[in-house]
C-alpha cells in the first residue's frame, strides 16, 4: 500500500498516494489540496501520511468490531468458525468469524485475523480466546464451533475443538460441511488410480497450451466459437476442476485439432510436437473420453452443492437435504455405464479400451529364480 516514499509525483509513493492523484484528476477538491499540501514536509497537518492513513483505518476498524460486539450482545449466542492461511508476506493469520441471529436473521461476519506462530492446538485456542477476552466477547455464549477437518483443528483429543468444549461444555462441534465434502470429493479420486492418471492429463493439457503464447492462440483460434478453454486445476478448491473438465468436455474435438496442427507444424521444436503428439493420443483414447464426461457431470453437482453449503444462510437442514440430494444423484448415475460409454465413443473416435500394461518385472523375476534352480 505505501511505497518507498511519500512524495505527490513520484512513481514510488504507493498504492494510496498513487490512487489519490488518479482521483484528484476528476475531483476539484482533491486536486487543490493535494497542489496545497502534497510533500509539505513533517509540521503540517496534509492527511496524507502514512501515520494518519493508518491511524484512520485502525480507527475505522475499531468502529467496526464496535459494532460487531454491540449485535453479538444484543443476540447472545453465537457460533465460531477458525481457519488458517498464509497471506501474502508469508505469515501465517488465523481468521475467526462468528455466526449469530439478529433481528431474525441469520448473519455471518468475519471477526478479525490473528497473526499466529504455531499450529499447536494448545496455542490456536489461546489466540482464539485472547481476542475475544479483548472484545469482551462472552466465551460461554459460544453454542458452536467448525472448522476444516484438519488433524489438529477437528479431532476428538487434545485439538482445538475438544481443548475449546473444556472452556465451554456447550460449544459443540460442527464439521464444516463444504470442507467435508471437498475432502471426501479429493479421498474419491485418491482411491482411483485412472481418476488421477486423468487428472494428471488435464494438468498437463493446461500447462502445454499456457506456458507458450503462440500455443494458447493457436487453442484460442480453434475454441472461437465457444467462450471456454482449458483452465489450471486447483488442489484445494475442486469448483477448478469442475470448470476444467467442462472446457475439456465441450471442447473436446477442438483442443484435440489444436494438438494436431501443433504437432503437424514443422516450424515447431521437436520436443513441443512431440508433447502435442501424446497428449494427442491421450485424447484418442476411450478411457479419456468417458472420464472426461463422467466427471464433468458428477463434478457440476459437487459445486453447485459445495456453493450452496458455503451460502451465509444456509441451516443444519437445508445442508442435510443438500448432501441427500447428491447421493441419491450419485447413486442415480451408478447404473449409467453404457450411456457415459457411447458418448465416450463419439468424441474419442474410438470403440475399445487400451489393453492394460502388463508388469514384466514380476515374471522376469520368477523366470530368473527357474533358471537359477535348475
């Protein structure tokens, strides 16, 4: 926000001073005072320093909690969810946010972030109850708490939520649900080896065509028609991958014809026709095809639930019914085998499966040992 100096002109005074000037082009006002008081030096009161910034927005956010303290009186009970991230300068901060019922209704606001040094479920829950001490807010109004399932967030013995029900009898223990069903979404294609094989090639597809431009306006030119293109998968939010495999489904011939004139053009490196050339024959495959449309379908669900459960007001029945619903949707789909197929075969272009691989290692070992007893 704030540059190497505070100077009105200079190319390194910062995001604020920077924005001020772009603002005082069309504000009168704000162009005559920054013409009267820019760069008047230390003894003159300009409100443009840093120290008074600051001090405004640390005033600014003290009249916020104000309020925010002011309805958890007024409503009584709450409920607590704490996660963790790193921001940008790499320091680790811990966000509280607090859910209560005002005038009815049900409202979600974030409390504050903590700088925090250990993950230890011991230390989290004294950062935790240190802030709300601070804000006088009531540890023993707290009705619930969630988190993600982190080992030492979400466990049953010595993490934060059972070192928090010591504090509090009554905070009782809520799984976030969206965090579970995002886990269980990554546990499922763990499990499958051919789920992360296609995944593997999607990630591979995104970073053959990003990482030239010539390459990403060559899939440009052949997607024209259709406002998507191959996006990067994300390992923490799984609405990435079902953003992917759409583009990948329903561009399926064009990424494919993309490939082909790459690894066609013999003004191309070796390497890169190569690469097109395989990822290529990956897409001529059946199985990638079929997976490509099964997971577009089962993934498109997963989000639209997984948004739906991180709406701020969404209830403990409404989320049961939401989790229901998409297994009933999933239970559905597991007798659809031949229609995932025959659309498989229409894209891929192909009619049979890839003979599985078979592990030689084991046999020529088997045969070694033969040879050496007799």
């Amino acid at each position: 926000m704030q540059g190497s100096d505070e100077k009105t002109g200079s190319k390194q005074n910062g995001n604020f001073l920077g924005c001020m000037e772009v603002i005082a082009e069309f504000c009168p006002f704000l162009s005559q005072h920054i013409e009267k008081f820019g760069n008047s030096g230390k003894g003159t009161v300009n409100f443009l320093s840093s120290t008074t910034v600051n001090e405004l927005i640390q005033i600014t956010a003290e009249a916020v909690m104000s309020i925010i303290v002011q309805e958890l009186s007024r409503s009584k009970y709450y409920s607590m969810s704490v996660d963790s991230t790193p921001d940008l300068s790499h320091t680790d901060q811990l966000a509280v946010t607090v859910r209560y019922v005002l005038d009815g209704l049900p409202t979600e606001i974030l409390l504050t972030f903590l700088p925090i040094k250990s993950h230890k479920a011991a230390e989290l829950v004294k950062y935790l109850l240190d802030v709300l001490e601070s804000q006088g807010i009531d540890i023993m109004n707290c009705r619930g708490q969630t988190y993600d399932n982190a080992c030492n967030m979400a466990g049953k013995f010595s993490v934060m939520q059972a070192r928090t029900k010591q504090e509090n009898p009554h905070a009782i223990f809520v799984p976030c649900a969206a965090h579970s069903l995002n886990l269980m979404g990554g546990n499922a294609v763990d499990c499958c080896v051919e789920a992360e094989s296609f995944f593997g090639f999607m990630a591979s597809l995104y970073n053959f065509f990003s990482s030239s431009a010539n390459r990403w306006d060559i899939l440009k030119k052949h997607l024209s028609t259709k406002k998507l293109t191959v996006k990067l998968l994300s390992e923490t939010r799984r609405s990435a991958r079902a953003d992917t495999t759409v583009a990948l489904c329903e561009g399926y011939e064009d990424i494919r014809n993309a490939l082909d004139e790459i690894a066609d053009d013999t003004y191309q490196m070796a390497a890169t026709r190569h690469e097109a050339d395989c990822l290529s024959e990956k897409m001529d495959l059946l199985e990638t095809a079929f997976l490509s449309n099964f997971w577009k379908k089962v993934l498109n669900t997963f989000n639209a639930t997984s948004k739906a459960l991180q709406s701020a007001t969404i209830n403990l029945r409404d989320a049961l019914d939401l989790l229901t619903s998409l297994e009933s949707f999933l239970d559905s789909h597991r007798g659809e085998f031949d229609s995932f197929e025959t659309e498989a075969r229409g894209a891929s272009g192909s009619s049979g499966y890839k003979a599985k691989r078979v592990r030689r290692k084991s046999i020529e070992r088997k045969e070694y040992d033969s040879m050496s007893c007799s």
